[in-house]
C-alpha cells in the first residue's frame, strides 16, 4: 500500500505572527525583517498584501520601500515563532507520531498509520488546515502525496490556505 505523506506549510508564516500579535497592522502590507530605523538589512518574510506590491524576501529593506511606501517593518521575534511552531506541531502530533519538521514554518506528516482512525489524506488535511486557522490563527498549504517529494511539490503548488493532493494518476 501507499504511503500518505503530508506536507504542510504555514503561509507568510513570521509576517502572519506577527499580525497576531499586532491586529491593527493585519490589513496593511506587512514585511519581517533588518532594522527598519537603520533601513538595514533584508526581508525575510511578507504578508499577501506586501507580496503584491513586488516585495520579495532576500532583497534589501530599501529596495522593498521604494517598491511599496506604505510598507510595515517588523524586527523579527523568533520567540514567536518558535512558540507557534511549537502549537502547529502539537496539530499535527494529533493525526500522526511521525512528524518531520523542516525549518520553524514545515513539517512532513506521515499519515499512513492514521487513515484508519481519521480518514484519507486528504480529509486529514482538511482537518488540519480547520484546527490551524481555528486554534492558531494563521493558514497554511498542505500537500498530500504518496513520497516526501511530492507532498512538498504540492504545498508549493497552490498557497495561501489551499491542500493540493497529488496522486499517482495526476502527477
Ligand atoms: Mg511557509
């Protein structure tokens, strides 16, 4: 039999923490990054709203400014982060024992032990997805696929919030 592999990915994800913990700024375009008081440094993460206006992660605070004036810096607080890694993985824990972080914002979840009790992949997704947002606050994309790769490939694919399964018929 197949593996279920997940693979879930919280969007935007320090820019969407950081919206939590300031809600006035959730409306406007939100970038995570430097020392926006030097205009040093580079942006490691942007909101939709920033995305739009062109702001990339990796490129300079400055160059991000001029593309999109009205753009809000935040100095990053890994302490954030690091807690609502910490509660997205306590999701996850709830469908599978097998769970493979990658970095503070991905995880890989093996699910073929679960379906059993919790249903197919992709109702697990649907779950997980419903409890992040719910309990969380925050969206992810998940990818539900028979290999590691895959499952990576299709929470890629499709973002924000969106579950994309890739099947052996579909690929
Ligand atoms: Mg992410």
């Amino acid at each position: 039999m197949d593996r279920v592999i997940l693979h879930s990915d919280m969007n935007s994800f320090y820019a969407a923490v950081e919206c939590l913990y300031n809600p006035e700024i959730r409306d406007k375009p939100v970038a995570v990054g430097g020392n926006p008081e030097k205009r040093h440094g580079i942006i490691l993460a942007k909101n939709e709203k920033a995305k739009k206006a062109g702001v990339k992660t990796g490129e300079a605070l400055w160059q991000a400014m001029g593309k999109c004036p009205g753009l809000i810096i935040v100095p990053p607080n890994y302490e954030r982060y690091l807690r609502y890694s910490k509660l997205s993985r306590q999701i996850y824990n709830r469908y599978s024992d097998q769970v493979e972080p990658y970095g503070l914002d991905e995880s890989w979840v093996d699910c073929t032990n679960s379906v059993k009790i919790h249903g197919s992949g992709e109702e697990i997704a649907r779950k997980i997805s419903t409890e992040i947002k719910d309990e969380l606050g925050v969206t992810v994309s998940i990818g539900v696929s028979w290999n590691k790769i895959f499952a990576k490939y299709g929470s890629d694919y499709k973002k924000p919030d969106a579950i994309t399964v890739i099947t052996r018929d579909n690929y």
